[in-house]
C-alpha cells in the first residue's frame, strides 16, 4: 500500500482518533535532510486528529560540539556519567535541536511548544560510579502536557531533566520517550532512527511480541548491535508499561512514517504487547479478505481457488489471524461427522508475513479445535507444502482412501493430484 492512498489511510483513522503517539528522534536525524519530510508526516497525522508528543536525541550534536571544541565528551547519549563540560555541551546541542524542530513545525502550520516537563533526580552512584549529572526521569508532568495537547499544540521535549530546585540534568531520550509513553497512555512509541530497526545475530527482527525480546535481551543481549541495544531494551520496557506497539523505524526513508503507520508491513521493526494478536472466528467481512489472501496461493497453485460466494457459504469453517486489527493469514477446517475426521484446508500467510512462525500457530490451533470436537484424524492436501506440514505438524503421508467419499470424489475431479497427508488425534 501507498501511504499517500487514502482509502488505505481511512481504515486506520477510526482506531486512532485522538489517540496519542509518541515520536522520539534521534539527534542525527534531526539534522538529516529527510527530517523536514518527517515533520511533513507529523502535520498529516495532526490532521487526523493523532494527538502527538515529540521528544529528540542530541548524541550526534554533542560528540560535533565536543569535536569542534577538542573537548572529550564523557556521555553522548544520557546513560554514562555526565561531566560538567558535558552538561554544557548537551544544553548546547539540545536547544539548538528544539529550536529547528520548531521551525519546522512552524513551517508546516504546526503550532509547538518546548517544555519542561520531565522532572528527574541524579541517577547517583552506580556500581561504585557518581553519575554526577547525569539525570534519571522521576515523573512526567502530565498536567503540562495534556494541556497543550488539548489546546492542539505539539509539545517538544529535549533531553534535559530539572529538579524541583532548577538544576538540569542530561537525560537519555529512549528513556525520556518511554517515561512520557506511560505517563499519556500512548497507543504507540515511534523511535525514528539511523537504522531499519532492531537488528538480532545480524539479521533484522520485522515484528516480535515482547515477551520473546524480553527473553532475547536477558539470555543474548549481546546479539543485539550496539546501535540498536538501547532501543531494543527501551521498546520492551514500553510495552511492558502498558505502551501497545512500539516501533523503530529508518528516519532517512522518504514517508517512512506514515508507511509504519498506515501499512499492515510497515518498515521497521514493531514490538506489540501480548494483546496485539489473535486468532479468532471469520466474520461475514472477512469473505473478501480471505478471497484476497487465497488468491495468492491460487496464484502459485498451492491452494484451489474458491469463489466469493464459496467463501461466504462456508465462513463458519474458517479463522482468521489478525495483527492490529488486519487479516494477514487464515486456514479453514472442514469437518466430517460421519467420518469423524476433520480437514485443514485454506492455510495461507500473506507473504509480507512469512517466516513469523504465524502458519505454525495456525495449524496448531486447528489442531486444537479438531481435538476439541473430538475427531479421530486431521487431514490435509497439498501440492506444494507437504514437507512442511510433515515436519511443522506432526502429519503423515497417506493415500485419497484415507479422504471421506464426498471428499474423495471432489479430490478425483480436480485433477490436481494432490498429496494426502494424515494426522491420528487419537
């Protein structure tokens, strides 16, 4: 999908209406000539009624600064501990960032505001070291920023903190991003950054619920590039503060924003909370959704094509497997009581979601249903992926007498010579 197709944008509108977003940009972004593209983005999703909050990095400003002042920085990105050389640095580089990032907002009629929202306190001694100033968010001022959202303008948040006494610390904007999150029950957490995404042992990680990145991050952190640790580590901690999906995406590609958003694929990489999947019966809506997803294996002859019309008189057999409300696979299960035996029938994964284990869960879950109704066996045809449902599913080759007669008869006038593949439940 086009993210400048509307209708495709419409049926996202509904669902995130006077939601809340959080984009956090990182400071090399900023600067990045697509970055005025991105605020473009920004004022499309204003339009939408999205409520959006932009907090920003400054890591790439301040190694510049400390760079064009031969000054050796000892924290670029909020976490390490931060001198008070540093301090002036990041103060440098973070209003000169504000300051832009108003310009463009102000340039696409974007009414903004920077704030100082984040209350924090030193991070202290850690591990024997004085984090000196090097600030930890201790609360979000929700008040403050609801107000401006309210009032349609966009608050700017930069990664200093100040205590009730006015000092200012530096603080990590990963962290900063979460914090506020949390504190505005945001649908989503967007981090724009130098990278496609969350990369794991070099390959890149599309969508993952997170609980499996959590458990990734505790046994094979080091997996993780280092460009992308931090993120990885602040998504899963999104997610676990109530966040729904969090997503890194490429802030140099063109309308990168709006095609995370507004696409099934996205971009990026997109970590959900558990809730953000599931499988559940078709409905009579479905019948053109599946029609579109099996026609992709009618296409590549793995599965017989069937009309709209068959669709909708046999809704009842099939499921769907939904990701943020969208059809991306179904499967069918066709059962037989005279016989009691059951047939998985119609498995197809749309393609922009293949090698996500999403078959493996559905098969599992005929299987489930088909034990639950108490059938003897589960059978299955297929021309091309046999293999995997021998080695995925536990089934067995077996031969069309092992097919109901009704079936037998439709399986002789195919002409398709499928394989018969055969699974005991009992």
């Amino acid at each position: 999908m086009k993210p400048t197709d509307l209708r495709g944008i419409l049926q996202y509108i509904p669902r995130f209406r006077e939601k809340t977003f959080i984009i956090s940009v990182d400071g090399a972004i900023v600067t990045d000539e697509n970055f005025a593209n991105i605020l473009l983005d920004v004022a499309v999703l204003r339009s939408l009624n999205i409520r959006v909050v932009l907090v920003h990095g400054a890591a790439a400003q301040i190694k510049s600064l400390a760079d064009e002042q031969h000054i050796v920085a000892s924290n670029l990105d909020g976490s390490g501990v931060t001198d008070a050389a540093t301090l002036k640095l990041a103060l440098t580089g973070a209003n000169r960032l504000t300051h832009e990032i108003l310009e463009g907002l102000s340039a696409n009629d974007l009414r903004a505001a920077c704030t100082n929202a984040i209350i924090a306190h030193p991070m202290g001694i850690l591990q024997g070291v004085d984090h000196l100033l090097t600030g930890k968010v201790e609360r979000v001022d929700v008040d403050l920023l609801q107000t401006l959202i309210a009032q349609g303008i966009v608050p700017v948040i930069p990664p200093l903190g100040f205590d009730g006494d006015g000092k200012t610390y530096r603080v990590n904007s990963d962290n900063v991003a979460v914090a506020v999150g949390e504190a505005l029950k945001a649908v989503k957490l967007i981090f724009i950054t130098t990278t496609d995404g969350l990369f794991c042992q070099g390959k890149l990680i599309r969508q993952m619920i997170v609980g499996e990145l959590t458990t990734l991050l505790e046994k094979n952190k080091c997996d993780f590039t280092s460009e992308t640790l931090s993120k990885a580590q602040h998504a899963a901690a999104a997610c676990r503060a109530g966040v729904q999906r969090v997503h890194v995406i490429n802030g140099c590609v063109d309308e990168g924003l709006l095609a995370e958003v507004f696409s099934n694929e996205g971009i990026g990489t997109l970590i959900y909370a558990n809730e953000y999947q599931q499988i559940r019966a078709a409905k009579k809506k479905d019948a053109r959704a599946i029609q579109l997803l099996t026609q992709k294996g009618v296409q590549s002859d793995e599965l017989v094509k069937r009309t709209r019309a068959s669709i909708e008189k046999s809704l009842g057999d099939y499921y769907i497997f939904e990701i943020d409300k969208n059809p991306v696979a179904c499967v069918a299960l066709y059962v037989y009581p005279e016989h009691n035996k059951g047939e998985l029938a119609s498995l197809f994964v749309n393609p922009s979601h293949e090698n996500q284990g999403i078959g493996r869960k559905l098969l599992q879950f005929v299987e489930a249903k088909a034990r639950e109704a108490g059938l003897s066996e589960l059978l299955t045809l297929s021309t091309q992926a046999f293999t995997y449902f021998q080695s995925k599913g536990g089934f067995a080759e077996g031969t069309p007498d092992d097919l109901p007669p009704a079936r037998r008869e439709k399986y002789d006038q195919s002409g398709r010579n499928s394989k018969v593949l055969v699974k005991k439940l009992k």
